[in-house]
C-alpha cells in the first residue's frame, strides 16, 4: 500500500526534498520565515475549504450560518479561529521574511 | 573516534525522534479539529423540530364546545436554514367543559374534502356528497365509511399539542 501510494504520488520523495533541503551557510532560526509561510498558507487553504461548506453566502442566511459554525459545529470555533488568526499571523510572517531575505541578501546568487 | 560517532548517532537519533514527537502533536492538534468539523454532519444531527406533536395554541383561546379550525404550521430547522410556518394542514378543535379535546381532520374520511362546522344544525357538514357527522365526529349520514379521524392530543403547560400526521 505504502509502496503503491509512493510509485503513484512520489509523496515521501517530495517530503524528503523539502524537510531535507541543504540550507547553503548552514540552517539558521531565522530562516524558519519561509517555511513558517508555507504552513500558514496551506493552513488558511484547508481550513478556508473546509468552513466553505457551512458558509452560505446570501443576504439571509450569512450571520446565521456563520453562527452556526461558531456555535453549533463540533471545533467549528476552533478551525474559524484558526482561520482568522492565521491570516494576521500571514501578514506578519510575509513581512519579516521579506525584510530577512532583503537583510540576508538571499536575492542574490550564492557562492557557497 | 568511534565512540564519538555512535553517540552522534544516538544524539541524532534523540534529536530526529523529539522532533517528529513535537511536530507531530502538535501538528494533530491542528489536523483533528480541522478533520472534525468536515465529518461535522455526518456524526451529528443536523435537523430540528421534526417531533410528532405541534403546538397549535393555548388553551383559552378556544371557546367551550364550539369547533374552532386551526391552521398546523410545522417549524424546521435544518443547519442555518429556519423553515418556520410550513402551513401542513388545518384540524377542528373542540374544547369541552372538563378540558378534554377532540381535534379532528378536517379532512373528510370519505374522498378528503373540507369538512365544515354547521352552527345552525351543530353538525360538521361535508358540501361534496353530503357527509354528516356530529360534534364528536360520529358519522351520522352520507357516504362516509367511518368517523372522522381524530390525532392524539396533550396539554402542556396550558398549550394544545397535537400528534398530526397526514392522513390524505
Ligand atoms: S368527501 Fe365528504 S362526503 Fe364525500
């Protein structure tokens, strides 16, 4: 099965690419920026698709069912405070990376 | 030399399963309540306001022996969605001096047409074909084949409810 979903998906191939990346200069807490961003990006896609199917976008229903998320669902709380907190946690992330990879120099070409 | 290296590799070894226990704590507790809320209405009841009995008003607000019709409106809930009002067929309410009641059908047990309260005569009367029946809904004349259908009802807290269901 494992070996199947593998030859199909070449998943833990792509897991080993990216949790395995050679860091040039050495691997750094502050290069944690980016991936940090990543996580948070497939966070808000995930969570965002799932709080779609209780969402009904109308004049009439929009407030109630958002309370319904928030109020009746099982974790909906959780998953709708994820989502928020998670798109502020993106803007800053964005940012601070930004400033890293102008600091660092990281734009540049590398020479190690 | 060597001892060095088999304590590196233990340390490596240490270092790569702390860090996949951590990760992956807390990557569960971010996945669980995300998987949770998707299979949200698959485990759980999301309709409401289905129950058998309806509330069809209080009390004193139908006279002593006098049939008084009255509309059942059903409400649902379904999710966000709120169906209030659903208008699912009428009933005759007959209050007696004690508080008991009779709720009957409006519905007639021969071919289904609408029965009518005769004051005059103090008969339900049914205009298709003549139908007669008395205040308990005892047939009395006419094609009928039975009395007329009577639902089960309660009274709480000095609100009628009944059990209607659709009989036609
Ligand atoms: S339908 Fe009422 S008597 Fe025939």
């Amino acid at each position: 099965m494992r070996k199947w979903i593998e030859d199909r998906t070449g998943l833990s191939k792509l897991v080993k690419v990216m949790l395995d990346e050679p860091v040039h200069g050495g691997a750094k807490w502050s290069y944690v920026f980016g991936s940090g961003l990543v996580f948070l990006f497939i966070l808000q896609a995930v969570t965002g698709i799932v709080m779609t199917a209780f969402y009904s976008p109308s004049s009439t229903s929009a407030w109630g069912s958002v309370y319904y998320l928030q109020h009746k669902t099982s974790f909906g709380w959780f998953v709708r405070g994820l989502h928020h907190f998670g798109s502020s946690a993106m803007m800053i992330l964005a940012l601070v990376h930004m400033f890293q990879v102008f600091i660092f120099g990281a734009y540049k070409n590398h020479v190690n | 030399m060597e001892d060095s290296k088999a304590e590196n590799t233990s340390r490596r070894r240490f270092l790569k399963i702390a860090s996949h226990t951590i990760g992956g704590t807390l990557a569960a507790g971010v996945i669980a309540p995300v998987v949770g809320l998707a299979i949200h209405p698959w485990m759980k009841e999301t309709v409401y306001g289905t129950e058998d009995f309806i509330t069809i008003g209080k009390v004193d607000e139908f006279p002593v022996g006098v049939p008084k019709k009255m509309a059942i409106t059903s409400s649902k809930m379904d999710a966000w969605n709120i169906f209030d009002g659903l208008v699912m067929g009428s009933v005759w309410v007959i209050r007696r001096e004690d508080n008991s009641l009779n709720v009957f059908s409006t519905n007639c047990p021969h071919l289904g047409c609408g029965i009518n309260w005769g004051e005059d005569v103090k008969q339900f009367l049914c205009p298709c074909h003549e139908g007669i029946f008395d205040i308990d809904g005892k047939t009395i004349s006419g094609p009928s084949p039975r009395d007329m259908y009577s639902y089960e009802t309660k009274i709480e807290n000095n609100t009628i409810l009944v059990n209607y269901k659709k009989v036609i």
